[in-house]
C-alpha cells in the first residue's frame, strides 16, 4: 500500500498522476520511447510544454500580459535571479521579513541591491505572527517589494496580500495552486515546483512584461527573465520530465474541479488538522490563528522526549516524514493539494490514539 506521506518537499505527488507517468514511461504516446528521451525542441514534446503552461494559465487565471517560466535551480536560485532582473535601473527594495526563507531570500539580494529589510515577524500571546502592514517601514522608492507568502519551515502564512503601488514579488513555493489567487496584484510570482505542483527540478516564475527590461547588465544570460521568456524557456535544455510530469498535475487539478474545488479541500483539511490540535492537551500549534499555513501545519508535543517514538509508530503506521525542521524541531505535517482528507483523518486518529497512551 502506497503510504500517507507528510514531506514539506520533495511532496506527495497525486497517485493518478504517478500511475499515467508509469503507463507511459517506457512508450509515451506511441512514440517507442520515453519522454525522458524526447528531444526538448521536438514537435511532440513542444505541445505538451504549451499545453502544461496552457492549463496553469487556466488555473490561475494569469492575465496575458504576463509570462510563464519553466525554469531550473529551484525557487533559491530565484533568490538571485530577482534581483539581478529587477534591480537594474533602481537597486533599492524592500524585503518582508517572517521566517527562514524571507530571510535567505534578502540576505541574497544584499548582494546586489540596497535592501530594505521589513521586519514583520511577532509574538502575540506567545503565538508567532505577522505584523499588521501599518507598522511596517516600506520604501517611497523601491524597485519591488519581496515576500514569502507562506514560510515552509515555520508554518506562518499570510491573511491577506500586502498592498503597495510597487511591484510586488512573492515567493509561492508552499502556496501556489493551493487556493484562489489574483495574479494581476502581483509583478512577479515564483514556485518551486515540489510541493503542489510536480517533482523538484522545475521552478515557475510568472513575471508581468512590464519588468523584463529591468535587469542588470551583468546578468548571466542563463539568469535573464527576457531572454527566457524571447525563447519559450528553453535557453538551454529545460528539465523535461519534471515539466511534463507538472503538466500532469495541472490536468489532475482541473479534474478536480480547479484551484477552487482544491481550496475547499485543503480547508477541509487544515480544519480537521488544527481543530485537533486546538482540542488536545497534549499538542499545541506555535502560530496565531489568523496566520497559520493551511500547507505546513507544525505542532509541538507535551512531552519532548517522546518524539522520537511518535516518529517511529507514525512511521509504522504509514504516516510518513512529520519531522519538524531541523532548524525548530517538534513535529510538522504538509498537507499540500496531493495529500487526501483520508490521510489527515489518519494522522488525527493516530495523534489521538499516541496521545491517549502517553497522556
């Protein structure tokens, strides 16, 4: 049996998904060959290249003055390739700082820019959450201005989209196609691909026309958002089979109804998850209510020292990697969109069970 697995990334991948990659690993289409083994420029393997980026514009509704990226070297090369494509003409920004990955992402822009660090991390009753926007010192002339809109390792995410008449810049990598988004409020988007949208390898980056002038002159060409976008992402050899397989999922998702139908799922799960947690003596979730991730739900036991046998009857009982980071400890469980509701009832009624024999 095929076990529930809670990874913040790699991710669970759908089981359809997997199954239609395995029936055509070996004789895609027909073809006698893999896709794995298909040249990039092919004509086959060019439609299903636009018919993946086809079907994420449907599911995002991205307007069509923005570009689509299949791009390389995950959502932290991304970190760099911002700023070397943004600050070009203006080499001011303001980063939002709330956890570990706002944090890596504007301590590699200071290597390139005057950055303006937002500190909008708090305690409120002994709950980490997110400042109110009115307290936040934002730069009258920044380039752009940079946030994480859900931290993977913390489990914080925010209520609402930060307003600014700058560019907005957001990491997505634990959030995307996870609810409704409205794209247009945003100048850039990236996603690292391997939490809801297909396996590690592929980055998205959606990127408004407007800002692909804006690069620096010593940009690496491999780097350059215009000069991927002039050539369908394809610089160089992009990564085709996590492409394809990504494309898969986009077709799994519109199945499902789309990123609404998607969204009342994952709040279904959120909502069973944390109103456990909320009830229970013996768990505890560290983050403010109007802040947690519906992705990445953390949770700390009552007793420390049992974590370790929690994580080997989890395991047992085929629930799979609920380790907290290594950098917070405790324990964390990632629901993202390949996850089922059957799976949180799983993890609920094993809590549940743990809990009761070590109460």
């Amino acid at each position: 049996m095929r076990a529930y697995n809670f990874c913040a990334g790699p991710a669970a991948l759908p089981t359809a998904v997997l199954e239609k990659a395995q029936a055509e690993m070996l004789d895609w289409h027909g073809k006698g060959l893999s896709i794995m083994e298909m040249s990039h420029r092919s004509k086959d393997y060019v439609a299903v290249a636009e018919k993946a980026e086809a079907d994420l514009r449907k599911l995002m509704n991205i307007p069509d003055n923005y570009k689509v990226l299949f791009l390389q070297g995950g959502a932290s090369l991304q970190f760099s390739a911002i700023p070397l494509n943004l600050l070009g003409k203006n080499s001011k920004a303001d980063y939002i700082h709330t956890g570990i990955w706002s944090e890596k992402a504007l301590k590699e822009a200071q290597r390139y820019g005057d950055i303006n660090v937002v500190e909008a991390g708090t305690m409120v009753d002994g709950k980490l959450a997110i400042t109110d926007q009115s307290t936040w010192n934002l730069s009258d002339d920044a380039a752009y201005v940079h946030y994480a809109d859900n931290e993977t390792i913390g489990g914080i995410q925010f209520a609402n989209i930060p307003k600014t008449d700058k560019p907005l810049v957001a990491d997505f990598s634990s959030s995307i196609l996870s609810a409704p988004l409205d794209v247009s409020k945003f100048g850039l988007i990236y996603a690292g691909a391997q939490k809801n949208i297909g396996p590690a390898g592929l980055t998205i980056v959606i990127i408004r026309d407007d800002l692909l002038d804006q690069a620096k002159a010593e940009i690496p060409s491999i780097l350059k958002y215009s000069a991927q976008a002039k050539n369908d992402s394809m610089v160089n050899t992009p990564s085709t089979y996590a492409w394809y397989l990504s494309g898969l999922v986009f077709e799994w998702l519109l199945e499902q109804g789309g990123v609404e139908a998607i969204y009342k799922a994952n709040l279904a799960k959120a909502e069973l998850l944390y109103g456990y947690i909320d009830t229970s003596d013996f768990y505890a979730n560290p983050i403010a209510k109007e802040n947690r991730s519906i992705m990445n739900v953390p949770f700390t036991l009552a007793k420390p020292e049992l974590e370790k046998q929690f994580l080997k009857e989890a395991e047992e009982n085929h629930l799979l990697n609920l380790a907290g980071h290594r950098s917070v400890g405790g324990m964390r469980a990632s629901i993202y969109n390949a996850v089922p509701l059957e799976g949180v009832q799983a993890l609920v009624n094993f809590m549940d069970d743990f809990a009761k024999r070590n109460a």
